[in-house]
C-alpha cells in the first residue's frame, strides 16, 4: 500500500488565504501550513504548523507543496523559497 502524499502550504499571510481558498474550490485539503512566523488570525487554527526552521526537508521528500507567499513579498526572498523548495526534487510545487 502507498502511503498518502501530504499537501503543505508555504507561508501563512494574505496570499495563503487566497491559495487555501482556491485548494478548497477543488477539493484539495491542505495537510499543514509550513511558516518562519505563525499567524495567530483564526484562519489559520485549523491547520497543522510547522516553523520553516524546524521543517526537515530531507524528511517531507514527494509530497505536494503550494506556495502561499505573495509577489508583493520581497522578489528575492520569495525565490530563494522556491528554490530551496525546488531544491528537494519535490514531486509536485505548485506557484
């Protein structure tokens, strides 16, 4: 038996909202939000959390991400994100 692929959102603000939002629309349930800050809006409570400090890439290999961090983030900092992530041979990174 296989196991399940976990869905992980990258970043907790306004952006991730819209993400949780349209994954929602089609029926796409996010497993657990991964943030280097936590955003106490009760949004996001019903979600798992982890710190990107504490996230152990090497462990969370194949499963699917989403990136919730908006372009009006800092552009520099936002690729860096996506290219660490990239970096894991994930099997699916979703923009």
């Amino acid at each position: 038996m296989t196991k399940k692929k976990t869905t992980y959102l990258v970043g907790a603000g306004g952006h991730a909202k819209v993400i949780i939002d349209i994954l929602i629309n089609n029926k796409i349930k996010i497993d657990t939000i991964i943030s280097n800050k936590k955003n106490n809006d009760n949004f996001f409570n019903k979600y798992d959390f982890i710190y990107e400090k504490d996230f152990k890439y090497e462990t969370y290999k194949k499963n699917n991400y989403y990136l919730g961090i908006g372009s009006s983030y800092n552009m520099r900092k936002r690729l860096k994100i996506i290219k660490r992530y990239l970096k894991l041979v994930l099997q699916t990174f979703f923009l």
